[in-house]
C-alpha cells in the first residue's frame, strides 16, 4: 500500500504527513518531560520542609555533564548539515555527517554510562546522629570463621549460602581462610545419616499403628452398637478402614520422600566424591607440589555431613550440615537477614553457625570525600569524629593536615578507636578550631550587616581524595547507607529518571538515524522522501538534544 | 523552505554560527554559576535565562520554527498552554501547611 503525502503536501495542512506527524509526537513529548520537570520542582521545593533533608545541589560532577552537552549540541547541528547535504544530493557527504551524528549518541551514551558507573559505586552514609558522610570503596562484608554447621530448610530450598562458599562467586572477597568447594564436596568415605528417620523405623512404626488399628477395629467391632445407640453417630467399619488407609499413605508418603531424598543425597555424594577424586589425582600427578601446597589442597575441602531430622507432627524435614573441618565465610552485608557474633542469617533464613570476624560489625569505607553535619544538632560532637581513620582532611579548601596524621589519639583504620569515648582526634581538633575560627568570623560579618549569621554554610566539608581518608562505622551507629542510586534521596530518584528516560531517547533516535544512513536504495529511488525522512528524524534529534539543554543546568548546576 | 542549493548553502553557514553560539552559551551556563546575584532565585533565574536562549535557537533554526505552517504553531500554542500550567502547578504545594514538632530551623 502507497503512503500518501510522503513528499508532497497535503491540499488541507499544507504539510506532508510525517511532518504534521512528529510534531503530535514532540507536543505529547513535551507533556511528558514537562510532567518530569514539574515533578522536579515539586520535589526541590518539598525538601526545604525536612530540617534534616538538604537538596544536594551541585553533588554531580559538571565536567562530564558539560562534554554531553557539546557532544549533543554538535550532533544536532551535524544532522542539520547531513540533511542539507540530502537536498543537495550529495550522497557521500550527507553519510559522513550522518556517520557523525550516530558517533555522537555513542559518546554520549559512553559518557552517561561512566556517570552512573560512579554514581553506583559511591555511597552515602547517614549515622543515628544526622551526621552524613560520603565516600567510595566500600567493605560491608560480614566475616564468618570457625563455621561447623549450618541449618536449612529442605521445603524453602535455602540453599543461599552455598554460592558464598563457591569459590567463583567470590572473586572480589578475601579472607584470611578460603575454602574452595565449587558447590559442596562431601568426604570420600561419607555415608548419609539419618538418625531421625532411619527408614527402618519407620516401617516398624507404620507396623506397630497398624496393629494398634487392627485391635481398635476390633473393639469397636465388639461396641459399635452400644456407642451407635449412645452417642446416634453410626460408625461402619468402612469409615475406620478409611482412616487406616489415610494414616498408610501418609506414612508411604513420608517413606516415598525420604526414598528419594536419600537417592538425591547419594547422587550428589557420588558426584561430588567423583569431582573430589578427580582434583586429588590431579593434584598427586603435580609432582612439583610441595607438602605445603597438598597441606592448602587438603584444607580447601571441607566435608560437609547432612543430618536429617524431621518434624514428627508436620513431616517436614530441615537438614542441619555438619562441617568436619570448621572453614569460613564472607558475605555482603546486605544479603543478610541479621548478624550476630555466633550466626549469620541469610536472606532465605539459611543459618551458618560459626564466630564472626571483629571487624564485620563495622562498616569500613576507604576513601572518605564528603562530609555533612547541617543536620546534626551538636555538629562539634558528631559521631563521625569518633571513626574517622585520618591521614589528612581538607576543609573548606584549605590544608589542615600539618603533622596531625603522625598526632597522638589517632583513630585506627577499622575502629579501634571507636572503643576510647568521645576523646577527639588531633586533626578533628583543628578542624574544629577552623570551624570556630571561621563561626566567629561569620558571626562577626553577619553582626555587622545586621543578620543572623548562617553557620550550617560551614557545615559541608568536601575531603579531598588524594587525602585518603577512610573510616570504620559500626553497624548499630548507622541510620541508613546505599549507594547513589534512586533509593539514595528523592534528587538522585529524579535525576535517574530523567536522564534516563532521555537516554532512552537517545538511544532510540540513534537506531532511527543509522538506519536512514544505510538507506541508499531510498535515496536513488526518491531523494526527496529520504530528505524527508532525516528531517522528521532530525527534529526528534533536535528536541533530545533541547531536554539536555535544560536538564544540563537544572541538575548539575542549580 | 530553502530549496535552491545557493539558499540551502546560506544555511549551512548559519547553522555552524548557531552551533557556535550554542558552544559559547554553555561556557556561560557554567560560568555564572560561580557569579553570586544575589540570591539562589536570581542564580536559578539567569542559568534558566540561558538555556531558554539555546533552546530557541535550537527550536527556531535547527528546528526550523521560525518559518512553519500555521498548523504547526496552532500544535504548539496548546502544547505550551499546557506546559506552562504544569510548570506553574508547584504555587499551589506552596500553601501546603507542614508540621514538624521541634522544628529545626535550616
């Protein structure tokens, strides 16, 4: 079918179709981000109602936001040139600009994607006093050695664990003790035991309540009209039939589940043995390996034992794994239910036993870069003091570092010093008699004009990163932390997702636009519908690059 | 429109001077955000001043509004009745009361 009015204008609009068309698509575009933008200032105006919110004005970093806007900027006006060069009939040129153009979302989108990356892997801690410090780099894993058993759940199938344990999944965690199992590796001369539910048993348990039955038919076989005539419920031997099957196919059931459970613990021990035959004939056909290295070989299998015990009541069975070689454990923080010194509890309510490392109750981050106590309401005693680990702060642009990095009273890296009270450091000493010194000097200013001097402006202290800074925070002294992501507060919300519904929009007008460069047939066939077309695709082009006009200033600058 | 390739040729040459110019107005966006004018309003006022000026010239030559069929304007004269309803709205979260219980002054 034959799409009218491709070239020529229609006799009514005065307008070719797609003409007429896109600019319906970029009016509802602009209801769109208009509705985003209005919700932009929605949210920046309520956050001056929460004393303890502050808008993070000027947190993105303007250099990257500032080379996007270029990039768009030139794409824009390259994709007006390549449609100029349609007109002209100059096939070569208009690919060259064209080319260009789809470079330029490339960059951009190269650009955006280095942004997030940063954004993702920075995090911000608020403590239970206010204080709120920034930072990247860090260890929030939760240490566990020592462990000797584990609970799970065989109806959950909480088998969450096993993939910390696994050494593949743990590429970025260390620990003193490594246990290298690739999945669970039992020992070669393990057989399964099952002291609860030895099979067995519970045939002759079955036995043992079918006769109980058997008599009970009986004397109610003798009885059942003198309980018929006292109690008017007819009993039939069919209905106490019925009850003994029920209670057979239970305990069938049960047998059946056990059955196979054991086939599937057995499949899995010959399995396992069989990966642990394999590594241990490999290791002995490595005739370089030292005592040493096989003592490393041997310590990096654990055996793990399961023990069945069964809910006699619900016939639900849990499995607790025995470890004949205590070994350990590293795990994120947040894939933790709680954390205690004895036990970890996984999301999926798996338990490893074990002693948990001293220092999982912190939360270690490595490169400090922002600190904020507008919301605190003692900022001279803030919490944050007490787990800096300090080389150097630089605050307000001024070197404070001197010799206080070698001072008495410094906090160890990893929150030794957490444990000596409130005594401050020797460098949050002068930072602290800066920010007296530069209190006194605002109040002074703020006098002499009349006004009441605006000391929270001193609040925010940017750390610089060549300064190292770091800190160790207890767990139990932290409010809330997440990275800077749009669970972060209500900007990075917004700003993620308004630049990335504007992102997808690149991304789309870049698939449009390479696909008009490799349109070459169109192009001989009828020029002008192709000239058409870049132009429709250009002003979609032209209305991406307009949002980030907008978007550039109103989040990294304003 | 301009068909004549000597036309589309003058053009060419003012679509490099708009990029150009649009280069020089993000210099200055980035600028003045480290000129104080008073107050964080008037700060915002002149960023947003800024960018208003780019995008019309984005709008009016690259996008060439500045010589389009009346349809088109009739099209847009709706779409920036409504957006500028939308971008008016938040006057009205102005008059929400908000309680804070020892409350903090910022």
């Amino acid at each position: 079918m034959e799409i009218p009015y491709t070239v020529k204008a229609r006799p009514d609009t005065g307008l070719w179709n797609a003409k007429i068309g896109i600019w319906l698509f970029l009016a509802s575009e602009v209801m769109l981000f208009g509705g985003l933008f209005s919700g932009y200032v929605f949210l920046r105006l309520g956050s001056g109602a929460d004393p303890n919110y502050f808008w993070p004005t000027g947190s993105l970093e303007v250099l990257p936001g500032m080379i996007n806007t270029f990039v768009l900027i030139a794409s824009s006006v390259f994709v007006v040139v390549a449609w100029v060069q349609l007109k002209l009939r100059n096939w070569s040129g208009y690919t060259f600009w064209m080319t260009l153009v789809v470079l330029c979302s490339l960059a951009f989108m190269g650009i955006k994607s280095y942004e997030y990356y940063g954004k993702f892997t920075h995090y911000g801690i608020r403590l239970k006093d206010n204080s709120y410090i920034a930072g990247h780099h860090i260890d929030n894993s939760q240490k566990m050695a020592e462990i000797k058993s584990v609970d799970l759940d065989l109806i959950k199938g909480n088998l969450g664990f096993l993939k910390y344990v696994s050494s593949e999944e743990k590429d970025n965690l260390t620990f003193s003790y490594e246990v290298k199992l690739g999945g669970l590796v039992p020992g070669e001369e393990m057989v399964p035991s099952t002291p609860n539910g030895d099979l067995n048993e519970t045939i002759k348990a079955s036995d043992e309540v079918n006769s109980a039955l058997a008599e009970v038919n009986q004397l109610l076989g003798k009885t059942g009209a003198a309980v018929e005539a006292q109690s008017g419920v007819r009993l039939s031997m069919g209905v106490l039939k019925d009850l003994k099957k029920g209670v057979d196919e239970s305990l069938r059931e049960v047998h059946d589940a056990r059955m196979e459970m054991n086939e599937e613990v057995n499949k899995l021990i010959r399995e396992h043995n069989a990966a642990l035959a394999a590594a241990k004939k490999q290791a002995a056909n490595a005739r370089q390996k030292t005592e040493e290295d096989q003592k490393i070989l041997d310590e990096k299998f654990v055996t793990l034992v399961p023990v069945f015990s069964w809910n006699k009541t619900l016939g639900l069975g849990t499995l607790k794994v025995f470890a004949d070689n205590p070994f350990s454990l590293e795990v994120p923080h947040n894939r933790l239910r709680n954390a205690t010194d004895s036990k970890l509890t996984f999301a999926d309510f798996s338990v490893v036993h074990g002693t948990r490392d001293a220092n999982s109750v912190y939360l270690h981050v490595e490169h400090l870069d922002k600190l904020d106590l507008r919301s605190v309401a003692k900022p001279e005693d803030s919490a944050v003091f007490n787990y800096i680990a300090e080389k150097a702060i630089n605050v307000w642009g001024e070197d404070t570092h001197g010799d206080a990095g070698n001072g008495e009273g410094k906090t160890e890296y990893g929150g030794a010093g957490a444990d000596d009270g409130k005594a401050k450091t020797k460098t949050t000493e002068e930072l602290w008699k800066k920010f007296d010194k530069n209190s006194r000097e605002v109040t002074k200013k703020a006098a002499e004009k009349g006004k009441e001097p605006d000391l929270k402006k001193k609040l925010t202290m940017k750390i610089y990163k060549e300064d190292h800074v770091g800190a160790s925070i207890p767990y139990e002294e932290i409010k809330i932390y997440s990275n800077y992501a749009p669970k972060q507060n209500t900007f990075y919300a917004i700003y993620f997702l308004l630049t990335g519904l504007h992102g997808l929009h690149v991304v789309a007008g870049a698939i449009v636009l390479t696909y008009f460069l490799f349109s070459r047939r169109l192009y001989e066939k009828d020029p002008e519908h192709l000239a058409n077309r870049v132009e429709v695709g250009g002003l979609f082009w032209h209305f991406v690059d307009l949002v980030w006009i907008f978007l550039f200033p109103v989040l990294y600058l304003m | 429109m301009a068909d004549s390739p000597e036309e589309l040729q003058k053009h060419l040459k003012l679509y490099w001077i708009i990029g150009a110019v649009l280069f020089g107005c993000t210099f200055l966006t980035v600028g003045v955000t480290y000129i104080n004018f008073g107050s964080k309003a008037a700060d915002i006022t002149v960023g947003l001043l800024i960018a208003l000026t780019k995008a019309l010239l984005v709008a009016l030559i690259f996008m060439h509004l500045n010589h389009e069929k009346s349809l088109i304007y009739t099209v847009l004269l709706y779409t920036f009745f409504f957006f500028a309803g939308m971008m008016v709205l938040f006057i009205l979260a102005l008059f929400d009361p908000v309680f804070f219980p020892g409350f903090n002054e910022k």
